[in-house]
C-alpha cells in the first residue's frame, strides 16, 4: 500500500497508469477524437473503399496496440487464462 504522500516508482513506462482518474474516455472526447480521424483522412482520399480501408487500417493499429499494453498490464489475467472450449481437438494450454 502507497502511504499519503508518497509518489510510486514504476520499473516500466508501460505499467504506469494511463490516467491518474478514472479509466473510462468521456463520450465527447471520443466522438471528437473519432470525427477528426475521418475528416482528416476523407481529404487524402478519391473514393469510399480507400477511405474504409485507412479507417480500418487505423483502427487496426490502435486495437493492437491497446491489446498488447492491457495484456502486458493483466499477467496475472493471462498467466490463469484457460479454455475449456476445444479449438482443433486440442484444449488451449495454460500460459
């Protein structure tokens, strides 16, 4: 346990916390974070399949990298994780 007024050393930039509050985005941060993304690649494109394809390729980018910091941050999470659902007759093995 941290005692008050005491600041905690993180061994790694990728275990410190995200934000200092709550782990949630407020919905307008969002939205206008998601409009900008569109506008800004609507003017680089000619059609609407090369528009898709950046928003899916950026929405790709993201996910990756959010995936691999929350499963970095959650060992523990993984190190438990099992399947008891057979995938190609074999069970998925403990990590």
């Amino acid at each position: 346990m941290i005692g008050v007024g005491k600041i905690k050393q993180y061994s790694n930039i990728l275990e410190k916390p995200l934000s200092k509050g709550k782990q949630e985005v407020s919905l307008s941060a969002f939205t206008f974070l998601f409009s900008e993304l569109v506008q800004y690649n609507q003017t680089r494109v000619d059609n609407i399949a090369e528009l898709e394809r950046r928003l899916e390729d950026a929405g790709y980018a993201v996910g990756a990298r959010v995936l691999e910091l929350l499963c970095h941050r959650d060992k523990v999470l993984l190190a438990s994780w099992t399947s008891t659902t057979p995938s190609f007759g074999n069970e998925v093995r403990k990590f």
